[in-house]
C-alpha cells in the first residue's frame, strides 16, 4: 500500500522536528558555555582590578619610616618660615600637617606588622 506525499510528509515531520529540536539544543548549549566563559572572564577582570583606596594603603604601607619623619619635619620647617613671613593662619594649617604624618607612619607600621613584615 503506497502512502501519498501528505502521509508520508506526516510521518516525517516528527523526526524532522525531534532533529530540528536538537539543533537548536546544541546551539543553545553552546551560546551558554559562550556566555558563561565571558562571565567568568569579566568576573576575573574585575576581582584583578585595585581600587583606589587599595593602591592608597599600598602607597602608605611601603613608604618608609624616614619618609614619615622627613614629611613631619618639613611641615614644621614650613610653617616656622610662614610664621617668620607673619602668616599665621598659614603657619598653624601647615604646622598641623606634622601629627598627620607622624600618624600615616604609625599606622603604616602597624599594618606592616599585622601582615607579617617587619619594619
């Protein structure tokens, strides 16, 4: 018994669909795999990056103990020589940048230490 082309296009189509379906599978797998590797990528890419205050106590942290008592001792030298020229508010502004950096270098210090170096 011979089917006609409408029977035969019916018992095809199925298959054609299943295959069809399993294409689209594939790709989609694919297209997955492609989107989670470029997550992964940028997930990478941003856990690499420093942030700001990172690379600022990186600069605190390897600066060393002369540097902390040069700056201290260079705002004193300021603002005497301000106070000479009689720029007193100046030389007050400027005088009380020395406890800062006496503190910078405290801090520095402990941080050096609580990581395991010594300084």
């Amino acid at each position: 018994m011979e089917m006609s082309a409408a029977e035969q296009q019916a018992r095809t189509a199925p298959e054609e669909m299943k295959e069809a379906g399993r294409q689209a599978k594939g790709e989609a797998r694919s297209v997955a795999r492609e989107a989670k590797h470029a997550a992964q990528k940028g997930i990478e890419k941003l856990k690499s990056r420093k942030k700001p205050i990172d690379a600022a106590l990186t600069a605190i942290e390897t600066a060393s103990k002369p540097v902390y008592l040069g700056l201290a001792a260079g705002s004193i030298v300021v603002s005497l020589i301000l106070y000479g020229f009689r720029k007193k508010e100046d030389a007050l502004f400027v005088g009380l940048w020395a406890p800062t950096f006496l503190a910078l270098g405290l801090f520095s210090k402990l941080v050096s230490r609580s990581s395991g170096e010594k300084s």
